[in-house]
C-alpha cells in the first residue's frame, strides 16, 4: 500500500512510473471537482471512476481486495477514514471476482491501519491490501473521491 498526498515527495517518485504519471497527473486536474460522476477511459486498460457519496459508520462498512486491478483512491472534496490490513487476516465473505474484480470480507476490527484521508490524499492498494473505506471520521460528510484502475501488470510485470 502507497500512502501520499499530490504534493509530497513520494507522489513525484511514483511519476518515475509511466502508468503512475498519467494516473497522477489526472488526478491533479484542478477542475476535477466540476467532473461528472462516472466512468473515464484513460489509456492501456487504465480508468477513473468518479464517485459522490457521504461517509458512512464504520459499522456500515465493508472489507475489500482486488486482483485484476491496483486501486488508486482519491479524495477530491472531503474527509474519510479508511481502514486497511492485509487480506489474510480476514475471512472471505463473498467472491466477485468474475463480476467486478472484488472479494469481500466479514466484519473484522484488529490489526487494522486507519488512516484520515483529506483533500489531494492519495491510497494505492494492491492485492494483499484489503480495505474499507468511505468512513465516518466525525460524522457523515460529503466526499467526491476518484477511484482509478489501474491493470496490475502495468505496474507489476
């Protein structure tokens, strides 16, 4: 997992990376907050999904991994906690693979990571790195997030 803001050190290495610089340099449109929800094409199989919903209790929350995609979480607008850990540590709850690059997870609490995720915030899961995010931190608020996908064997070859 890649935890970063647009404007820190570690989001300037990962451009080093062809298929990271296109992601990033997406993301940091600035008039990314006036983009329409829904899907975008990028390029190579990559794409962005852009998404408007209100945190929700952890509670309410789901546990996910993906294996045919790395997911690039983007926070627009907004503040989340979401919580990761490694996918081991949880028990399958259903398999949607084939449907939507997804496997869920039953309710799990420790060992967990929790991060606060604000405005530029940046999260890069890959498949050992289930997570929940969407959550409240200090009640529900608005977010407008972008969730991009990205082919793992762009990045892992």
């Amino acid at each position: 997992m890649i935890y970063t803001n647009l404007k820190d050190v570690t989001a300037s290495l990962m451009k080093k990376n062809k298929t990271f610089k296109m992601v990033l340099d997406f993301l940091d449109d600035k008039d990314l907050i006036n983009k329409e929800n829904g899907k975008y094409d990028l390029d190579d199989g990559v794409f962005a999904l852009v998404q408007s919903y209100d945190t929700k209790p952890e509670k309410e929350g789901r546990w996910e991994s993906h294996q045919a995609y790395i997911d690039v979480q983007f926070i627009v607008s907004g503040d989340e906690l979401d919580l990761t850990t490694n996918k081991d540590n949880l028990t399958l709850d259903e398999d949607k693979l084939k449907e939507n690059d997804a496997l869920f997870y039953k309710k799990f609490y420790e060992p967990v990571t929790k991060m606060h995720l604000t405005t530029g915030d940046v999260c890069v899961f890959f498949a050992e790195d289930a997570h929940e995010p969407g959550l409240n931190l200090d009640g529900t608020v608005p977010i407008k997030k972008v969730v991009v996908k990205i082919p793992k064997d762009l990045i892992l070859n």
